[in-house]
C-alpha cells in the first residue's frame, strides 16, 4: 500500500493530543498537517525540470530556491 501524501494529526494549541492520523483533517479540532519528504521531492523535482527546460532566464531566481529547497531536503 502506498503511504498518503499528506497526514492530519488532532492538535490543541500547537501540541499534538492524538496519536491518531488521518488522511482527512479532523472536524471540529485544529490539524496539524504534515507531507511526506519524497512527495515534496517529487514536486520540487518536476517543477525544477520545467523551469530549466523553458530556456526562459525570468525562471532563474526560482531555479536557485528549487535547488536550495532540493538540497536541504536531501540534508534532512
């Protein structure tokens, strides 16, 4: 089974209460959402292919923050 992009996790004032997660926020608590690091690798991945890809020198600066953004994932 695929494990889901995105978790939800019950909180009350910033401190999780649950140890219950689900892939759909909670109703009538305040969520703590959290996102699996290879599916934001993924994303930042595909959209740095389509940013180097377009020739278009406007996509620099947004080059440099993918790459940046890339590395420190892979440091984590």
């Amino acid at each position: 089974m695929k494990a889901p992009d995105k978790i939800y996790i019950q909180t009350n004032a910033g401190e999780a209460f649950s140890s219950k997660w689900t892939i759909i926020p909670f109703r009538d608590f305040e969520n703590t959402e959290y996102i699996r690091k290879d599916a934001l690798l993924e994303w930042a991945n595909k959209e740095l292919s389509i940013r180097r890809d377009s020739g278009d020198s406007d996509f620099l600066p947004a080059i440099v923050v993918l790459d940046d953004l890339i590395d420190k994932l892979n440091e984590l």
